[in-house]
C-alpha cells in the first residue's frame, strides 16, 4: 500500500502503468510492451525534458536533477 501523506510530505511523484487483467495474459503484454518500444523508435512518445548536460558537468546535472521545481528529466549526454 502506497502512504500518499508521505508521498506529499516528501514532494515524490509517483508514476506508474496498471495493466489490469492483461497483466497474467503474457501475450498481450508484450504485444503492449512491442507498440510502445514502436512508437519510442518513431519519435511518437512525448518525454518532457527539463534540460541537458554534458558528462563532463554530470555533478551540475545531479544538482538540477534535485533541484524542486524542475518540469521534466534532466539528460546527461555524452
């Protein structure tokens, strides 16, 4: 079970997916699992992205990745 109170006291965000009764049918999850690597590889997934760093400021990009109010992930390329 999931204590939401501290959820909000500890600003977490929780972020899952629920297949429901697909969950046991093994075939219609990875069929699920198959259309989401697709539309990855297609660009049709949306990830928001809050800002990029190069590994060379990876402590930089640790510190924004903490950072509390930051909208999406922070990338550390290389």
């Amino acid at each position: 079970m999931v204590d939401a109170e501290y959820l909000l006291l500890h600003r977490i965000t929780l972020i899952g997916c629920l297949l429901g009764p697909e969950w046991g049918e093994k075939q219609i999850a990875r069929d699920l699992v198959n259309e989401l690597m697709v539309m990855a590889a297609k660009g049709e997934l949306i990830v928001p992205i809050d800002s990029t760093f190069p590994l060379e400021k990876v402590v930089e990009a640790h510190q924004r990745a903490e950072t509390r109010g930051r909208l999406g992930r922070v990338f550390i390329t290389v």
